[in-house]
C-alpha cells in the first residue's frame, strides 16, 4: 500500500485516545496529559 499523507479531515475519537489523520493512518494511545496543553481555553488536538 502507497503511503499517503494528505489530510482530508482529523477526527478524535470519542474516548479521545485516537487521532484519525486519514484513512491512512490513525495515532492511538494519546495519553490524558496531551489535553492538558492549551490554545486559549481549548485543548490543542481539540481544534
């Protein structure tokens, strides 16, 4: 399979452990202290 690296659109799951880059590629095991990383009032890979 071709690597692909084009987001079409970032998805965090619902238990907030895994970050959908695409249908690629998924990031799993986001620790809980990742949220604790603030732009504003909002955490980073809530964006």
């Amino acid at each position: 399979m071709p690597l692909d690296w084009r987001v079409e659109k970032m998805r965090l799951s619902k238990g907030r452990t895994q970050l959908r880059y695409n249908g690629f590629l998924t990031l799993e095991g986001i620790p809980a202290a990742a949220f604790d990383y603030r732009l504003g009032n909002r955490a980073a890979l809530e964006w």
